[in-house]
C-alpha cells in the first residue's frame, strides 16, 4: 500500500509540473531581483535588501491570472484561505518577501526558504529530497508554493499536518534537518540583531517590535501574493493543447485517470473541466 501511494504521489507531480511552469509575482527580472533582496542585499556582502522605493502591488496580483481561473475564485470566494487578521499588505509581502530568500532564517546561514522553493523550477527545487542547513535530506519533496491562497482545506504539508499557512511558515525554520533555529524566540532574537530589520517590521506592522507571529504574518503574505498565470497550459487552451508535447498530453490524462484532484482540490478542479480526454 505504502509503494502504491509514493507512485501516486509522484505520477502527480510529474503531471502537475507543467501547470505550475509560469507564475506571477510583480517584476520580470524576479529571479536576479530576489537574490538582491535576499539576505543581505547581494547575500553575504552585508548592504542590506536592495528594494524599490515603491513597493510591488502584492496587493492585486491576483488581477493577472487567466480569466478561466479569475471567473472560478468569483464563484467560489470560499476557497480562499486568508484569514481576516492577515489581509495582503504591499509592505508585509515585501517584508515578507525579503524574509523568504533570507538564509540569516537557518542557524548557520546557509539556507533560505528560497532555497528549496525555486521560482524557475515553479517554486519547487526538482529534487526527490531537499537538502537542510547541513547537508541532510528532508522526509519529503519541496512542495510548490503556487496558488496556495485558494486552498480550501487549509491544512499544510504532504501530511497536512499544518492547520493553515501561518503555522506551516514557521515549521521549517525551526526543522531540525531543515534550517535548524532551535527556537523562535532564537529566530526573533537573530533578526533584532540585522539592522534592516526594524525598518521593514515598522513599515509592514506600524513598530519596530520584531515578533514571530509577525513573521509568519509576511511570510504568509507573500506566498499567498504568488499567483499562477501565462503558463504552457493557459496558454494552449484557444488551440486544445496543441502546444503540448506528447510526454505533457499523457500526463494530463494520467493527471484524471488516477485522480489527482482527489487530493489537489480546489483550484485545481477547474483543470479537468478543461482537459479532454482524447489528447
């Protein structure tokens, strides 16, 4: 049984990685842009986070997603997760932004949630097992981070052992094969002592007071910001996903023949409605 389900799993995610290949998050230079903002500035040099002077609309990002998938969230405004204590803000995604490439997060500053959540492998890093903060292996794949606003359920994790994203934020920080901060009163006590910090906190929560539920707040923030759109499926639903390649159709008809979408729920059900089964 154990051997039937990892199959199931990974046949899903192969099938699934083609959706996730595009995603929006405001900047197209994104990629280069978030190394800068990670950390330090340039990581290591100790400048600080190059940001812009006018935040991204983090806001709004939603607003570019393809219309099948805008005209679905307005029919079922029950599928987002936000809570009404942790609305988007521009400053506490940003905020929460240069939180997530950061590798001061893991004790020994050598990992960030960027790490293993890689925007050009669709927030993912393509490995079978991420690699910690000492060169240990993680019990499972790095999940895609994509969508997860409209989450129905919530509940985060492969084991969905995370009641929502604002607990699931901070698991990994304190993992002890992930980033390893034994604690995060260690986490809070770390950051007060980076002198970006206090600006950024001020800016996204109106002080300086550097807490953990603050920081699960901008973490959740910004990953909520991140939004699918344009990506190879969106694009090929005006020609019946001729732009496909072969390896791809299969996997859309394996994605339905094992019903993935029993467990990607939500969102994701949108997809079979759009799929024919004769590719």
């Amino acid at each position: 049984m154990k051997t039937r389900i990892l199959l199931l799993m990974v046949f899903c995610i192969a099938c699934l990685a083609f959706i996730v290949e595009s995603c929006q998050k405001p900047g197209k230079t994104q990629d280069r842009q978030s190394r800068r903002v990670a950390g330090r500035g340039r990581i290591g040099d100790g400048s600080g986070p190059q940001l812009p002077a006018t935040p991204y609309d983090y806001v709004n990002s939603a607003a570019g997603m393809p219309a099948y998938l805008r005209d679905y969230l307005n029919g079922h405004a029950d599928v987002d997760n936000t809570p009404a204590n942790n609305a988007i803000t521009n400053q506490g995604a940003t905020l929460g932004r240069v939180l997530f490439y950061d590798k001061s997060l893991s004790v020994n500053n050598t990992i960030s949630c960027g790490t293993c959540h890689l925007q050009a492998q669709g927030f993912t890093d393509g490995q079978a097992f991420s690699t910690g903060f000492q060169g240990g292996k993680t019990r499972r794949n790095s999940m895609a981070v994509i969508n997860l606003r409209y989450f129905k359920a919530r509940k985060m994790f492969w084991d969905l052992r995370a009641p929502d994203l604002e607990t699931q934020v901070l698991m990994p920080i304190q993992d002890h094969i992930e980033m390893g901060m034994p604690s995060l009163a260690a986490l809070e006590t770390k950051l007060r002592g980076i002198a970006y910090y206090p600006d950024l906190f001020n800016k996204a929560f109106g002080t300086t007071d550097i807490r953990s539920d603050r920081i699960s707040k901008a973490l959740s923030q910004f990953l909520r910001s991140i939004v699918s759109f344009n990506s190879k499926y969106d694009q090929g639903l005006a020609t019946n996903l001729s732009n496909l390649s072969t390896a791809e159709k299969a996997g859309l008809v394996v994605l339905q023949r094992l019903n993935c979408v029993e467990c990607h729920s939500d969102l994701s059900t949108v997809f079979p409605r759009k799929i024919p089964l004769s590719l």
